[in-house]
C-alpha cells in the first residue's frame, strides 16, 4: 500500500542527508569534548581532511556542490531534545550523568563551525579552523560524509537489482565474518566503524546483524545515534587528538615530553573505570612506557592502535607485570585494521593473559571489498586530523611510521624528545 | 513512516496466500484447458501430487491445518475482472484473441473442485477427481502451495538478519548466474520455474532480475500473473497432460499408438505459428517421430523435456531434414533440468543449426541448494499428474525411465504399443 503523504515528503526531499544528527559521531569525541571543553576551551585548532590513499582522486569522484550540500547540512543541525535526554539520562559504563551539566548546556546551544573546502590535485582541502571543543566536532561526520558521497557516486549508475544484488553480497560477507566470530571463545567485540563506513544505513543493518549474530559477544557501538536508537552500549574512550594537541601546546621540549601523561592525568580526574584506557602510541609505545608515572599502571586498560598488536600487547604485559600489576586483571583493546581472522589470532594468543575487547572498525562496515568492477568501492584511507594548534603544527608518529604526520623537521624533534628509534614500517590498508 | 492503515490490514490477515489469483498458473495449463474444454469436457480425470523425492517426509515437515487452508483459499479464488480483461484482450505470440469468448465465460465462474487430502507414511496423499477442464487447473497452485509451504517451514525459526543474509545469499546465486547467461550470445531463455519454485514472492523477484540483468535476451515467463504485473510475455504451449488422457481414453492399441497424434491435430486446428510446438517424448521420442504424420514436420519446433538433451534435439534435426525440412528455421526448445553450464553448453552446440529458446524452471526459481544446514530448502522432485482418466490409469514413459509413471502391466502395454525398447536412466534432480 502506497503511504501517499510519505511520498510527497520523499519528493520534497531537497538531499538524502548522510549525516542525521550530532550524535551520529562516535562516543569517544564527545567525551573528549566534554574534557576539552573543560581544560583548553580556548586553544585554537585547525582540522584537516587527508587521504592517504592518493589513487583515489575524491574531487574527480564526488561533486563539489553534492558535498557542500551535505557540509552545509551538518551546520544546521543541533541537539534534539531526546538526544540531549539520552545523554544527560543514560548509563554509560555504569555510570550516570557522565556529561556535565554545563557541558550539556554548551553541547544543546551549538551549531558546528564553518568549513573550508578546495580542490586540488583531484583531492578536497577540507579544513575546520576554531575554538577546540567546536571544529573537534567535525571530524567524524565530515568523514563519514566523504566515504558515503564516494558510494553514492559509484552506486549511481547502477540498475535496481544490480544494486540489491551488491548490498546481498556485501551482507553475506559480513555474516560469513559473523559466522566465523561466533566460533571465537569468550569475545567481546565493539563496533568501531563509524568514520570509514559505507553508509549510514549500512553500518546500522551491520551493527543490527552482529546484534543477532553474536549476541552476547557483541558489546556495543561507538556511534551514539545508532546506540540511541538500537538500544546499545556506547563505546569509546580518548584518541590521538588530546596528547597531539596538548603536545603542539607546549612551550618546551621538557613541556613536551610531559604532554601525554598530563593529558591522562586531567583525564583521571575526571574519569575512572573502563574509561581509564591508556592510548600509549602517539610517540611511541616504547618510550612512553618506560617514562609513564607509577600512577598510570593502576589504569584498567590499555588501547593497542598502531604497529605489531602482538608486540604492543606484550609489552603491555611486560610493562604491567614489571609494576606490579597482574595482567589478567587489565584490559587489552585492539582497534586496528582489524578484520576476523586478526580477531581470532589476538583472542587465541592473549586470552588469559589479559581481559581483550576489540574495537572493529572498516573491515567491519565497509568491506565491499572485490564486489564491484575496479574495486571502486573499496575502503580507503582518510582521516580528519588536528593539524594544527595555536599556530603550531601538530605531530603524529604512532608505532608505525606509515601513519606518522606532521612538518619533517617536527617529526625529527619529536623523535628526539620521545627517544624513538627505528620504526617498522607496515602498510596502512584502511 | 508507518502505514497504520496497512499494519492493521496486516495484523487481521487469516492466511498470507501463496497463491493469490487463479491465473499465478502456467500460461499453457490455460491454452491446454481452453482446449480440453473444446474437446474433452466431460472426462472424467484424477490428479494426483507425487513426490519423487521420497526422502522429503512432506507430511512431517508440512502442517496439514495450513495446507488446508491454503488449498481451502485456492478453492475461494475466481478470475478478477483485470485479469480476464488481460487473457481476453492481451496478444499472445502476436495473436489476440487466443481464448475464444465460451471459454472465457465459462473460465469467469469457474472456481476450482474439492480436493481429497490423506497422510500417509509422511506424505501427503492429495487427489483431485472431476471434470478435465477442472481438475487440470489444480497442478500448478498443488505444487506451488507444498512447495511454499515446505520453504516456510524449514524457515519458521530463522532469526531477522539469518533470513535476510538467507535471501542475500540466493540473490548472489541467482545473479551469477545472469552474469554468467550474459555471456551466451542470441540466448532466448524463459522462466518454467512456477511449479517447484521457493515462494511466489522469490519467482517474482527471480523474474525481475533477468528482466533487468538479460534485457532482451530474457523473453518471458510461464507465469500468467507475474506475466501481467510485470508487463511480460506469457510463455508456453502444451504438456504430457493431453497426450496422456488422451491415451488412457483410448479404446483399443491401435487407438491408444494414435493417441500423442490426435493430440497435434485437434491442437493444429486452434493454433498456429509458435504454438504449434511438438512434445514428442511422451511415450519415446524415437518411435514418435519414426511414425509421425508428414504434416507434423511443418510445426514450428520441438520442446526436448526429458532423456538426454543433445540426443533429442540430434534426433528432432535429422527428422526434419528427412522431412526435407531446413532445421536452422525451426524451434528447439529445452525445458529439463536446466542450470546455467547446461544452457551455455546446448546454445554452444546447437547455435546456427536451430534456432533455440530455453524454458528454465527448477533451478532459477527455487535454488537454494547448500544455503542452509541439511540442505533442507533444496530444491526437489514434486508433481502433480493427471493419474486416470475415465477410471482407465494414465502411463508416462518419456525419454528417461526415471520419469515414467503408470502401473507397472500398462507401461509395458504401452512400450509394446510404442515400440519402446531399452532406455538409459537419468538421475532425476528436479
């Protein structure tokens, strides 16, 4: 039966939004946020968008005014009432009331700032320049709107059932990737997908899939709106973007060296639990260990992001154990370039060793990997990073140089500062 | 947005129909009636459903209030006024007006007779006894229903996302194989596939995606619904069903060895052109055609349904060129047990010496072999055949002893009668 009045709406559709909501963005940015908010409401940063997978030109793939658009479409949201309940209202890890309520009160006033978008060499400049707390914002949706106006523009062309038949392949790869995740003992397995997903839609039928599929095994998602509306945990922490901007922040190499942990020592103050997650790569997992405070070895977890997962976790381990620690009361959360047999590796070599949780990302909501003609629809590499604060460029050099960023000369006086020696270089697939 | 109305509509079904209209039947039980009930109205003939594939225990798996209630919803079924203005005022084969106005009539107040149900060990004895005209509609909704009622069974207890990744994995099979027939040049292919097919609502989505995936290389369906929804041509010409009755109606042997002839000749009056198919294997394609009258050689072809494929349309080119007959004008259409390599592979053969059309049925409708455990959805050997005929049993022998039917002292009557001698027996998948 036709719902004539839905379909009068549907004609007066003026886009098809990618992003619904602010709270489409994942859980960790808006703690992030909330601490930001707090301890450096002032610093000045400028995101950027950069594809590291050069071989896909976006400006000649995605049309600059289809982009626009959308970009424009993120400014004019805010806060709806029910999503401002749901997170002054829910329970997160256990514990309530974990958004502040003058965070709230600054969250339900804000517009996200404006963007700035170029073209060139085939490639989108897309910038966010502002107050921390507000161009923070945009990374996960100006992300997410990118990877889905890419789909689009490869989906457009395609005929009805050639495109159902797409979505059935893509679907059966991920339950054939559930089926085999179900054989997995004692996992406990997160959505981390959000900003390198297909689609809006597609990462919510994935994350409803694993929901059936894993039961149990599936612990939650790290979008917010998806675990609004499907009734899940939201799941997330802290990332890169505290220590590299506290980092770009200080005035001396001593001031530097101290960045990280002074990023985790604000962070204890206002967390504790599950929150307390160490992400210990931004300069090297190595150096960072061996200079951390006694104090950080009480922390829960750990977050193994970058380089060798089996070493990183190791030496999780070994650093745990040299404090006193045992490890098997510590949680060990792999997050990247995952996919299932990773999963399965990581789970049978630590398991009992150490509390594990993954955070899955790409692999879980965008392999549609060898489903179209040129691959055109494989995931790719794009990230939206802090690239700058108060006027000083920032630095990544995590514990594979593949995915360091930053001006050379910088790279070079913060493997100075951080002590990091050679790096085995691994190729970032997504 | 929900459409209230439609979930309340919903909520009060009794029954979700598997078959929703009297003409969701093939196209040639219609053509096949319309002359019956020219020339044998007042027979009197019993069908009867067979499952070949003993091992499937119908009336283990199947429950017998649901069959009832679906054949009990068949026997409420009349022609709608749409779709008797589609077979009156539709061309079939470029000719209007292929069913004359008395047949129409009658057809219009036509509703389908009781039916005779009985368990027996595991199976369903399920009869139909009356007028030919009659009974003869009940074959295909018969088979339609066990076959969709068996399905829904097997997945009653799947779970949301197992079901959809279910039907995303049938799609994915079915659309490799259209990639695969795109590869077959001047393919003609129809869809046979009503009788045995997974539901109605798979045949449909089935016929939808050659429509689109093969373009003009798909040229129609058996279906006479799925022919008038989706704006395609209704394909078909006649069955073993006439010569059948109209063998065990005969009198005498050298009646009975006239039989499959008098058939074609009350059909010739009626029609022309590409309905003018000969099914030559009822009783052995080779005695057949060694006996069959010189006027039969001007038909247009020849449907090739059971025995080996190559040797039947082998022997249908040397007959017509005895008959001084140029093959490459003719029609050779094969109809048993398709699957796409068999299709490529007879195309590859017989291209340029006859012209050539596929009717393919089971394994385009309802293969879903190897997708869930124990194979329990695939596909298997159910029909529904005209088994007396004025209290006289019916005989089959075809060109594949497999296929025979009939009491054991009247099949060999009749292999004297048609001077069929050994025959090479052939697995019968479907």
């Amino acid at each position: 039966m036709v719902d004539i009045a839905a379909r009068v709406y549907d004609h007066r559709w003026k886009i098809d939004p990618i992003v619904r909501s602010l709270i489409d963005t994942d859980f960790y940015k808006l703690l992030m946020c909330q601490s930001v908010f707090r301890n450096r409401p002032e610093a000045n940063v400028t995101f950027s968008l950069i594809n590291r997978s050069k071989q896909i030109r976006l400006a000649d793939i995605v049309d600059e005014g289809e982009l626009r658009e959308q970009l424009d479409h993120i400014r004019s949201l805010s806060l709806t009432r029910g999503e401002s309940t749901w997170l002054r209202g829910n329970t997160f890890y256990g514990k309530r009331q974990m958004f502040r309520p003058d965070f709230m009160e600054w969250f339900e006033a804000l517009r996200l700032p404006p963007y700035h978008l170029e073209k060139r060499d085939g490639q989108y400049e897309l910038t966010f320049e502002g107050k921390w707390p507000e161009v923070m914002l945009w990374e996960i949706p100006a992300l997410a709107v990118l990877m889905e106006l890419r789909s689009r523009a490869v989906m457009q062309d395609m005929g009805r059932f050639e495109l159902q038949v797409l979505y059935a392949r893509a679907m059966t790869k991920l339950w054939e990737k559930v089926e085999k995740l179900r054989e997995v003992p004692n996992l406990r397995l997160a959505d981390f997908g959000t900003r390198r997903r297909h689609s809006f839609l597609w990462q919510d039928w994935c994350v409803r899939a694993m929901v059936e599929g894993l039961g149990s095994k599936f612990v939650g998602t790290s979008n917010c709106l998806i675990a609004k509306n499907r009734d899940l945990e939201a799941i997330g922490t802290n990332a890169h973007e505290l220590p590299m901007v506290y980092a770009a922040l200080a005035d001396s190499d001593a001031e530097l060296r101290q960045a990280p942990y002074r990023v985790l020592e604000e962070w204890q103050e206002e967390h504790d639990g599950n929150l307390r997650i160490i992400l210990p790569d931004t300069y090297g997992t190595a150096g960072f260990l061996a200079g951390a405070p006694d104090w950080l070895a009480s922390w829960t977890g750990m977050r193994i992001d970058s380089g060798s997962p089996e070493e990183g976790a190791e030496a999780a381990i070994a650093w745990w154990q040299a404090k006193g620690e045992d490890p098997r009361k510590k949680l060990v959360i792999f997050s990247d370039g995952l996919d299932v047999d990773r999963i399965a590796q990581l789970q049978a070599r630590f398991a009992g060793r150490v509390r594990i949780s993954f955070g899955w990302g790409t692999l879980m909501t965008n392999d549609f990997r060898g489903l179209v003609p040129g691959d055109a629809l494989a995931p790719f590499s794009l990230v939206c990073k802090a690239v700058a604060a108060n006027g000083r460029p920032t630095v990544k050099l995590s514990d594979n140089p593949s995915k360091a960023m930053g001006p050379p000369e910088e790279i070079e006086r913060y493997k100075r500062v951080f002590g990091v020696g050679h790096q085995k270089a691994m190729e970032v697939l997504v």
